[in-house]
C-alpha cells in the first residue's frame, strides 16, 4: 500500500485508487507523533513524500517554517521508513542546479541559491548519507500539467493579461508524465536519485506562446532577458536542463518537453 504525504498539484494526479493521501493537517511530517501513527495505521510498503514549502518568496521570509516542512520533515521520514522497511520516494527539485546551458546529470554537484534549494538539497544529502538505501529522490524540473493548480506554470501564466518571458532552454516535467515514472521506478524497484523531466527542452516564451496560440488568444506575450527578469524578481530563478538518461536506462522514455506542452495546453481544464 502506498501512502502519499502532502495534498497538492502533485498528489492530486499520481494518486491512484487504492493510495492513501494525507494532507499537512492530517499528518504533519515535522511531528514524529504524527508520522509514528501512520505508519502504525497503514503499514505503507511505500511512502511518498509530496509535503514541502514550494514558494521561493515564501520559503526566504519564512526559512524556519521552510527548513522545518523541506528538511526536518524529511529526516522524520527516513527515519520511520528504515525502522519499518518501507521504501522512501521523495520528490526533490531540478532547481538545485543553475544551468544556464549546462546539462545537470543526477551525479552533478547542487548550486542552491536562495533558501528553498538550499533546504531541498540538504534534504537530498540526508537522505543519501542516512544509512537506508530503500529510496528514491526524484527531481522534477518546471512542472506543467493539464490540471489548473496556482503552482502549475500554465496556470501561473494565465494570470497575466501580458508577460514578458525569457528564451533561455529549460528542462519541464508533465505532471501526468511524472506520475508514470514514479509508478515505473516503483514497480521496478529501483533505488538512488534520478531525474524526472520530459526529453528535450523549452523556454518559458515557448510555454506562454502554446497558451496564446491555445487557450488565452489576448494573453500579449514579449521577449525579456534574463539579467531583466532576475532584476523584477526578489529571489533568483535558474535556467536548468535535467538530463534523464539515467531514467531512460531502465526502460522508460518520456515524451518530449514540446510533445507534452502541447498537449497541457490543447487539454487544460478538460
């Protein structure tokens, strides 16, 4: 049985009929009373972790509460998944990595800039240096979906009667694209840290033009630069390209960043 923590954009679509999904005020990963009682309930064979603080700004200004839900939670977790023998998939981030045309690996080295990252990747380090080998540390890259969510990228643009976006080549990940390789690494049993993104890449430009051409005809869409958009920004954004080779060797190959944009676009809301 698997047990999901954290109701969000992710949960809501790899969740499968017979998971169990517990919100933050169901099971607050940062109370180990809490975690304890749940894995004493369900016995998961599989716990995966979907809690965290996701907002850059949010997490800067409030960097206790942000280590506390990406960090502190984690350890909770492992520490419960090593005493019960249950198998850990945590959902990291591609954001360790500022790429800015350099292709991250899951060997390479994390660059985290602003608080959230840095949280993120100390949550990775004890993962790997915990003494439990039963896991899975997936990191996504920009995710999109064709479900409405306020974090999910297309939505975020839709907000905007004009934008400016950048047209620098990212890595995204397809929510509904994620959840099939999660259930993939799961049913193969696989272990260690593996990049989770659509092949190819995109710019933000390309998604704001797809939701143009597709769902929101006034949406006014320009070009900015770079050094422009990190200069309206309080907290620095990164350009990052996720290789997934890695996933691609055990026998699974996601579509590609463009296939899957458009297909966001041309079912959003659906």
């Amino acid at each position: 049985m698997r047990l999901i923590l954290g109701k969000g954009k992710v949960s809501n679509i790899i969740k499968k009929d017979d998971d169990i999904v517990l919100s933050k005020s169901e099971c607050n990963i940062t109370l180990m009373r809490h975690v304890k009682n749940y894995f004493n309930t369900y016995t998961p064979s599989v716990v995966i972790n979907c809690a965290a603080k996701t907002n850059l700004e949010y997490c800067q200004e409030n960097k206790i509460e942000a280590f506390d839900s990406n960090t502190y939670g984690v350890l909770n977790l492992i520490q419960q998944c090593k005493k019960n023998n249950t198998k850990l998939v945590h959902i990291s981030s591609g954001c360790l990595f500022d790429g800015n045309d350099k292709i991250s690996t899951e060997a390479s080295v994390p660059s985290p800039g602003v608080w959230y990252t840095w949280t993120k990747n100390w949550a990775d380090e004890i993962i790997k240096n915990y003494g439990y080998d039963n896991y899975l540390i997936l990191r996504p890259r920009q995710l999109i979906s064709k479900t409405p969510h306020k974090s999910n990228m297309i939505t975020k643009f839709l907000g905007f009667d004009e934008i400016g976006t950048i047209s620098e080549l990212q890595s995204v990940t397809c929510i509904e694209d994620f959840s099939k390789m999660i259930d993939h690494l799961i049913d193969n049993d696989k272990t260690g840290i593996f990049n989770c993104c659509n092949t190819g890449t995109v710019s933000p430009h390309d998604i704001a033009i797809a939701i143009r051409d597709h769902i929101k005809p006034s949406l006014d869409v320009s070009k900015i630069s770079y050094d422009e958009l990190l200069d309206k920004l309080p907290n620095r954004r990164v350009n990052t390209i996720l290789s997934c080779k890695k996933l691609i060797q055990t026998g699974y190959t996601p579509r590609s960043a463009q296939e899957a944009l458009l297909w966001c676009v041309k079912n959003y809301d659906k």
